[in-house]
DNA sequence: CTCTGTTGTCTAGCAGTGCTAGGATCGACT
DNA sequence: AGTCGATCCTAGCACTGCTAGACAACAGAG
C-alpha cells in the first residue's frame, strides 16, 4: 500500500500547492488576475487538474477562504492574550482584525467578500469560519454588558469591524483617521 | 438646430434606458447576468451602441451606483424627518439604510460594493455620493457626543451599517435577530 | 430634387474566461 | 510481459468585455 500512500501523499501537497499559488497570485495582483490558466501555468500543470482536485474556480477560492479564517482567529487570539485588562483586549482585538484584513485584502476578500460557495452561520459551516466567530466571541463576550447576548454583540461588533475594513479597502474612508474610528468604536460599545 | 436637440434628447433617453434596465436586470438575476450582450438585447440595440454612452461596464455600473446613492440619501431623510426625537431619529436612519440595502441588493452593491470607476472620500467624488453621506451626517451629527468630530463619528456609524447590511446579504448573519442588532448599535453608538 | 458628407449603427471578430470531453500515456499489478 | 486502470493533456465549447471597419440613413448644399 505505499505506493498508493505516496500518491495520495503528493495529490494532497500538489493540493496545497494549488491553494498556496492562487493565494500569492490573488494577494499580488488581485483575484481578478487569478485565472484557471494563470494558475495552471503557475503550478505547472494543465488546468483539467484544477478540477480533480475542486469543483471550480469558487472551490479554490473558498480553500483560500478556510485558510484565512484560520489565520485571523490565530491573530486575534495572539493580540488579545498580550493585552491586559478587557478595553486593552478589545482594542488589540479590533487592531489586530483590521491589520490583518489591510495586509492580506485578497485571503480577507475570500473570507468574507467573495463567493467561496461556503455555508455562514449555519450548522454545516466549516470549522475555521465558526473558530474564527469564536474567536472573537472569547474575548468580546466579557464586554457585552448586561442584558445582551455575547452571540448578538459579537455579531455587531464583527459587522463594524468588517465594514471598517472593506470600506477603508474600497477607498470609501481615508486611511488617516483609522485609528481613532477604531478607538471611538471601542468606547462605545464596549461596556468595560 | 432643433433637429439636434431632438436628437440630444433620444440619446437621453436612451442612456436613461440602459441605466433602468441594467439595474433590472441586475435587481431581477444579479451582476453576473448583467453582460453587455444581454443588456444590449434588452435595449434592442447592438453591443457597439453601449460604448458610445458609456466606456465599459464599470461605468454602467457607476452610473447605477449614483442613481442609488441619491435614492438612499432620499429614502433615509424621509425616515428621520418622520422620527421625534434623536434617538428616534437615529434608529429610523438605521433602518431606513439598512431596509434600502435588503430592498436594493444590486443598487447597494453597486454604490458599496462593486468596482463602478467612482471617487471616494476625495475631491471629485460625484455628488451623489457626497450627498448621502451628508443624509447620514446631518442626523447623526446631534449624537456624536461630546469632543467626537461628527464627521468621524458619521463614518464609523456608517461603517457599522454597511457591515450589517453585507454580512446579513452574504448570508454571514442570520436576518432574525436583525432588528436586536440595530437597537443594540444605535443604543450604544448614538450619545442622547 | 439630387448629390454629398457626416453621423450613427451593426456585423463580425479578437483575446480572454470557466469548464469539459476524449484521446494518449504512463505505470502498477497479474 | 502484457493488460488494464488511473492520470494527464490537447483541443474545444460557450461565454465574457470590447472594438475595427463596413454600411446605411439622413441633414444640408446646390
């Protein structure tokens, strides 16, 4: 059985190779620019083998999707668990969500702007996105206040982050002052 | 010369013509099915006459974005004019924004979300666009709080619907608890 | 009323997209 | 050593946004 292993061993890292390539590809020059054939040619393969390893072109986006879920839950938890007290937690959390979408916009388009073909806030929703709530929800949940659901608050909260985020990404809101809307949301709605 | 004035004003009418049925159609199928060979058959007219109106689709999709800007400018004066109060006022702002963006998917994406060649946040944004941000403004500018520049306060405030109204549509919120998420937003943003 | 020149429109086509059918090739097992 | 199945690639489909160049319609001049 080893030979099948080995092939197994390489079908799943030419896989990897596939999601790492359209990753730097999206990251460097926009998922617009992230073509079947471009990202053949990238891996050194015809493009049939894209589709016996995804669905689509949607399949790739969404690995990439499950990948940066993974990576910003990591992020947020580093900075909340370096921070002291709840307001600084919160603060770190909320820096520490906008800088990772400001350094990876592509893995952050994929996560919560594009179509992955990925199910959100269900039961068979993959186990990154749900780590990636819950990571937010750890820290969030002590600043709620009284009388209002962690779940709820984490919701909104994750919502301004997000629209913090895209909107400063579109161009919609100048970069200058990121700073203190993000002190501004902290203060008030975080009942420390 | 009133021969090319009659002329001027059929071209009027027909840019007119392609802005409502490129919205339509966008409304009725999504931006995917908005393809310059569909629009111009629902036109009746050849591909070639769109790029006399316009330069690309981008700019079709522009020019949406600004009909919809000036619709929600509209749409959201109306509500907070009809509120008493500034906490009433700032809630039916919110739900007034956040009602168009569920009512309009297509328009909203299209001033929010999609690429349509337009400035923001500068100089030469189009006027619509400056204008339904001052409609937000002009309401949320009494709840600012103290020492908080209405300006800034106004952009988080938006930030924090627009992330409401994508995450809902991406399907990343559930809709029922839609309306808890509001009041808990406008209890804790808004200083009254 | 005819001719002319401009203005406007359409046909046809380019280069690119996501995706797939079918043939070729390679290699593991009998 | 030969067979047969897995694996991969070539070629192609139907579509996209966009454009060059042929063609027709029509206002203005004579």
């Amino acid at each position: 059985m080893s030979v099948q292993e080995r092939k197994q061993r390489e079908r799943a890292e030419r896989e990897r190779l596939i999601v790492a390539t359209a990753r730097e590809l999206a990251e460097r020059q926009g998922w617009e620019a992230v073509t079947t054939r471009r990202l053949a040619e990238s891996i050194e393969y015809s493009q049939p083998v894209l589709y016996s390893h995804f669905r689509g072109k949607r399949e790739i986006i969404g690995a990439v999707a499950l990948q940066g879920a993974t990576e910003l839950a990591a992020a947020v938890r580093a900075a909340t668990s370096a921070a002291d007290g709840p307001r600084a937690r919160v603060a770190a959390l909320a820096f520490a969500y906008l800088d990772f979408a400001a350094r990876n916009p592509a893995v952050y388009d994929a996560s919560f702007q594009l179509d992955g073909g990925l199910a959100y806030a269900q039961e068979d929703t993959p186990e990154p996105l749900k780590d990636a709530f819950a990571a937010l929800l750890e820290t969030l949940e002590g600043v709620a206040g009284g009388g209002v659901p962690p779940g709820l608050f984490t919701e909104v909260f994750w919502a301004a982050l997000h629209g913090l985020a895209t909107l400063t990404r579109a161009g919609r809101l100048l970069p200058e002052d990121a700073e203190a809307r993000v002190e501004l949301l902290v203060d008030r709605l975080a009942m420390v």
